[in-house]
C-alpha cells in the first residue's frame, strides 16, 4: 500500500504549490509514507493519463488538476477531501488504510469486565463509561 500524491510541479497557480506542500506536510507529520509523483516530468505521462482518467475533476472541469491523491490505484480524492479529513481526525478513513486494531479490553481480577449497559432516555443514549466513588 503507498500513497500516491499526484502534483504539478510547474504550476505558476501559488494556491496549488501550496496545497500539494500542505499535504505532503502533513502526511510527514502524521508519518505515512508517500510517493509523489509529477505528472509534468518527462516520462511521467502515463502517470498523468493515470490521474486524469482516474481522479474526479471539479464541476464544470474537464480534467481533474493535482493535486490528487491514489492509495496504490484506489482513488482517494483531491485537496478538498484530504483538508477536510484531516480536520475531522478521518484522514486514515479518506486515505483507504487499514484502521489500527483496537485496543484490547482490560483484565481485572483476571477477569475481562462486562460492558456497562446504554440507559436510553428516549433520543439521548447515555454511555456508562464514567464511574464517580464517593468516600466517607
């Protein structure tokens, strides 16, 4: 599985450097390992057919423009989507990885304790997850 960010790197558009910057920022930062790939080097053109063919362009757009993102040839979306994924702490759900286990329950008395019920007061669950002792 590699991530692949699809980037232009002759744009003289300032707000798409900035954004391709923004991802692999942030991709580093969170420590997921990436490929970048320039769809404007020579060489790159089946890479380029690849995102176009592949990638959503914008409404009204003919072709799709970098930066785009792919895990291995899944599409995954373009900036909008990873911003927005990123702010909702949802970026390994947009990037199609697989969710860390969870973590294993824990043992008391050698015993795995049981799941406190859900009281419902009609639209509202109340999750017992909170336990309040009182000390003489």
């Amino acid at each position: 599985m590699v991530i692949k960010v699809y980037t232009s790197g002759i744009s003289g558009n300032k707000e798409v450097k900035k954004r391709q910057q923004r991802i692999m920022m942030i991709l580093e930062s969170k420590g997921i390992a990436y490929e970048a790939i320039d769809i404007t080097e020579p060489g790159n053109e089946d890479d380029k057919q690849f995102m176009q063919d592949h990638a959503k362009p914008k409404e009204g757009a003919k072709h799709p423009l970098p930066p785009q993102i792919f895990n291995e040839l899944d599409y995954c979306g373009d900036y909008e989507g990873f911003d927005v994924a990123n702010e909702n702490d949802e970026l390994e759900i947009f990037l199609k990885m697989p969710l860390p286990p969870a973590p294993p329950a824990p043992v008391v008395n050698g015993k795995v304790p049981e799941p406190e019920p859900e009281v419902n007061f009609g639209k509202i669950t109340v999750h017992r997850e909170l336990k309040f002792r009182l000390e003489n």
